[in-house]
C-alpha cells in the first residue's frame, strides 16, 4: 500500500518484463540474496504534501523546482564538492581509454548545482564549524564566493545570518536555568521490603541501599554477555568450592597427601572450563600452586585447632515493631582453637578489606558473622562463645600463592565489634521497617572508581560523583 507499495510494483513489472531475468537461473538458497539486492538501489520517497512550506531536496530535485528561498546546507569540503577518490585500479588514462568520467567531474556537476541554486530569490548559505567533534574547512566555493564578493559586501552577508544563528540558538536555550537530577529515593511499602539478607548483602544495604531496591524489591537480575569468557567471579567460585570441599571432608584430619588430595578435589570443578581451554591453561597451574600452598599452611596450622567447621549456614532473628527480620549468613570456615575460643576464616581470590573498612561498617560480613556465632546462630557452637580473630584467606596464585590476613582491631576486641556491629544492624532493620525510609543511591560508597550493577538505573553520573574519604558507618567505635 501507499508509495512503498507503488515502488515494489515497479520493481515487479521490471522484473517480469526483463529477457535477461527470464533466461537467469538461480539456485533457491541465493534467491533471497540476489532479490534483495535487486531491491538494494531503489527509493522511497513519501509523496509530496499539498500545502508544505518547507521542502528537503537532493541537489538533482532541488535543480528542477523553483522555491522563493533556498537553504544550501553542509557547504563543507568533502560534501560540497564531494572528495575526489583515486583508483587503486584504474589510472586516469585507463579510464579515459574506457571511456569512464574522470573524477573531477563530480567537482563539476557539484560546482554546477552550486550555481543552479544561487539563482533563486533568496539563498542562505550554511555550514558547520564542526562534524563529529572535528573542525571542518567551509567548502572552496564558499571560499571563492566570498573572495570575489568583497570583505564589505561578504562582511554585510554574515551579519545578516547572524540573526538565523541566534534564532536556533534560542530554541535550544532553556526556558529556566537548568535543575541537577535528584538522587533517586524509592519508598517501597514495608510489606514489599526484604525481612531477610545475607551477611554479604548487609554491605551493598549500608553502601548503596538502592541495590537492595533493585535486586531483592523489584527482583533484577543483571544478565551476563551471550557466550561471555569465565572472569574474576567465575574463578573465585571455582576455587572456593575447591577448597570448601577440603576442609569440609577433611576437618577431623588431614589426609597423608593434602596437596594432592585437594588438587584432585578440584578437578571436577575445573571441568566446565573444558569449553574455554585458554581459561582453563592459564586458571589450572595457579590453582595448583594454591594447592599446595594451601597444604603447608594446612598442615602447620591443624595442631592449635581443636575442631573445625566448613561451609557452616547459621542466622538469627532481630525483633522489630512487628516481626523480626532474619540475619543469614555462611561462614567459610570456623576454627575452635583449644583456649575454647573461635576464628572466622573467609577465603577470598581477590583483595582482603584493610581493618578500618571493617571496623567502620564498609565490610561487615566477618563481625556479622562472629555476631551470629555469639548470638548462638551456628548449628553446634553454644551462644555467647568468644571468638578471638576474624580474618581472610588469600587464594590468588600468584608469585605469592596464598596469605592469611587476620584483622587486629585498633579499638576493641573481636567480640565487642562483633557486638557492636550487630546492635547497628539492628538500628538500620529497624529504620528500614518504616515506609517512610527511602532506598537512596550510594550513601557510603567504599570505592570512587567503581560502579555497582544497579547505577545505571539509579542514573548515578547524572546526579552525583563519589568520592573522600571513608565515613565510620557504624558510628562509634
């Protein structure tokens, strides 16, 4: 129907009645390739509308009308007149020989259209300063126009499209001084808000609370690539069930050959890797020196543990107005040594947290943990245990396989932060059980340079830059 339907006949009726089409056999499988490219050079062109006062012409529809003002637009070098482009295959002779244009012609027919058109009634001249961020040459008729024309009368000219100029610059001013976005406060009502999270969960919640909006209220999932390489989080899971796996078949004892037994433990895991080989060569010896890394320290660090647990899931309850809300957490490993008291071991491939970042609230998860520990939230441990140290694993690999990184509070014991951060979590549940209570977008951010999975949505370049230095979340010791 309509223009594009018109066009489509045409190219139709000039197929059927076409000799060399009806002598051309085509297999069915290039069909569609050579009927599209039949279609390929063919416009569309909307029909003209009765009464329109502004029309957009080619140089070649443009020459043909008579209109009382004519705008000649992107009177630049390279568009008026097009480049010239020599023939890597064909030299100027050779195409002359073949009875070819040459290609200055094209400057012709341009230095032609150019004239046709300073024939109208009125005539604006127009071009850019820039094209894509790139300063652009005005073209050589303009030049030439100008220069024949005189500085006086050229000078008289300019002044005249001044005032086109400050017209479009004042459709794109602004009829007020422009306002900076507002940082998104979502507030949900409390029957949608979570009454459950992770100890993990608990440092997105008090660094940026609108991804707990995002990722446990409106239930988004951030997709990965299609056919995307393992990175950073796929090997960190790959090792840490690994090890998890160790420790929790070997807690009793260790095995005659530690190092060996584990990397055989993480032969399985490593298996789906199978698909990425270059992955897996270069993940597989890093893996193995953090085997038997982790076997000698293993070994000299079993004598002083009286009993161990590994990938132990423990909670608790925190009253509030009405209901409680559920502190979950898994503990990667914990040590009871033989004084009776306790050390919590997080394996980690990447970077430990410096001790101030734990202490000030910007990564919980340990002294959460030790709080569900204290609070009698592991299976087996009797509330109100004391755990000694809180501390991480380092599994990279590298020149230096692993390291432990065990936090020495500069205020306070182990046991009174722990204390300490479960009563503030208590305070921020509490403050979060009020409709009223908004999800704010970064309200602590550790990192500047870093960007969460949810930014985007709560558009934070468009209303705030992170940034200084880290702020006692907690508040207090």
């Amino acid at each position: 129907a309509g223009s594009d339907g018109a066009r489509l006949a045409e190219a139709f009726d000039e197929l059927a009645a076409s000799q060399a089409a009806a002598d051309l056999l085509v297999d069915a499988s290039d069909y569609a390739e050579l009927f599209a490219a039949m279609l390929a050079g063919r416009q569309v062109r909307p029909p003209p509308q009765s009464g329109a006062q502004v029309r957009i012409f080619g140089t070649v529809e443009a020459r043909l009308t008579d209109s009382d003002r004519v705008v000649l637009g992107g009177l630049v070098e390279g568009t008026w007149p097009p480049e010239s482009r020599s023939d890597a295959w064909l030299s100027r002779p050779m195409r002359q020989q073949l009875g070819l244009d040459q290609p200055e012609r094209r400057v012709g027919l341009s230095a032609h259209d150019f004239a046709q058109m300073l024939g109208a009634r009125e005539v604006i001249l127009s071009h850019s300063a820039k094209v894509a961020g790139a300063p652009t040459v005005p073209s050589r008729f303009v030049q030439r126009l100008a220069a024949v024309t005189g500085e006086r009368r050229w000078q008289t000219a300019v002044d005249r499209g001044g005032a086109y100029l400050a017209w479009a610059r004042e459709l794109d001013r602004p009829q007020r001084s422009p306002q900076p976005a507002p940082q998104p406060a979502p507030k949900p009502p409390r029957a949608a808000r979570p009454k459950a999270l992770s100890v993990t969960a608990v440092e997105d919640w008090l660094r940026d609370p609108y991804t707990i909006y995002a990722k446990y209220i409106l239930r988004l999932a951030p997709l990965d690539p299609v056919d995307m390489s393992p990175g950073a989080a796929e090997r960190g899971t790959i090792i840490h069930n690994a090890v998890g796996d160790f420790t929790q078949r070997y807690a009793d004892a260790l095995p005659d050959n530690p190092a060996a037994v584990l990397i055989e433990l993480g032969k399985p895991h490593f298996a789906p890797l199978e698909d990425f080989p270059e992955t897996s060569a270069f993940w597989w010896p890093r893996f193995v020196r953090i085997a038997h890394w982790f076997a000698a320290w293993e070994v000299v660090r079993r004598p002083s543990i009286k009993t161990i647990a590994a990938e132990i899931s423990g909670e608790i309850d925190i009253p509030l107005k009405e209901g409680v809300f559920k502190l979950t957490g898994r503990a990667d490993r914990i040590e009871r040594h033989a004084d009776g008291r306790y050390v919590i071991l997080d394996y980690k491939t990447g970077s430990a947290r410096t001790e101030k970042q734990v202490r000030t609230g910007l990564a919980p998860q340990l002294t959460l943990e030790a709080a569900i520990l204290r609070s009698g939230g592991f299976k087996d441990i009797a509330g109100g245990s004391s755990v000694a140290q809180v501390g991480y694993v380092l599994l990279k690999g590298g020149a230096l396989p692993g390291e432990p990184k065990l936090i020495a509070f500069e205020k306070g014991t182990t046991d009174s932060q722990a204390d300490h951060a479960l009563q503030k979590l208590t305070e921020l549940a509490r403050r979060f059980d009020d409709d009223s209570e908004p999800y704010r977008s970064l309200v602590n951010p550790m990192w500047a340079t870093r960007y969460g999975d949810y930014d985007h949505l709560a558009r934070v370049k468009e209303w705030s830059a992170s940034g200084g230095e880290i702020d006692d979340i907690w508040g207090g010791e």
